[in-house]
C-alpha cells in the first residue's frame, strides 16, 4: 500500500473527479483531501481520503484513471454509493461531510 499526500485546491488530473472535488471544496473550504500515493507504478492511485475537522466519520473517493467515474464513495460508518455522475458524486460527498 501507500501513504497519502495532501490534495491542495490548485491540483488536477484533468478529469471530472476534478468537479468533484471543486463542489466539495466550495461547500467546506475546511475540508482536508489526501490522496494514496503509491510505491509501484502498477499500483492504484485513484484513491482520495476526505475530512473535515468537526466530524468523525472520514470519506473516502476512488475512481478511474485520469480521475474519470465511475466513482466509489465510502465512508468509516459503512455508507457506499457507486455513481458514474459528477453531481451525485459531490452531492454524496457534501452530505456526509456535513454531519
């Protein structure tokens, strides 16, 4: 496995999961992004982890390579949705971190 590195709001892989994370970021500008860093090139990386300073439960996003859907979100108390929609991705995402 990997480690993570903090996802900032000026990084991009120049695909919708970059609208995802855009919507999340406007709507808690709180919000910590990290995304899995790898050690092997054949290893996955399409793997963010979110969370806000105020909730427990922490999110975690995966998608394609080049950051296309579809989109696997989960969160630490069990919640999944498997959506290839930008707007559901982020729409999911801003709930949970709300509470």
């Amino acid at each position: 496995m990997g480690r993570t590195a903090e996802w900032r709001a000026d990084d991009r892989t120049g695909g919708p999961i970059d609208d995802v994370m855009a919507s999340v970021r406007e709507s808690f500008p709180d919000v910590r992004i990290e995304r899995l860093t790898v050690t092997r090139p054949a290893d996955d990386d399409n793997v963010w982890f979110l969370r806000r300073p105020d909730i427990e439960d922490e999110w975690q996003i995966d998608c394609a390579p080049g950051g296309r859907p579809p989109f696997l979100i989960e969160s630490d108390s069990g919640r999944r949705v498997r959506t290839g929609d930008v707007g559901e991705a982020a729409r999911t995402l801003v709930a949970g971190l709300r509470y």
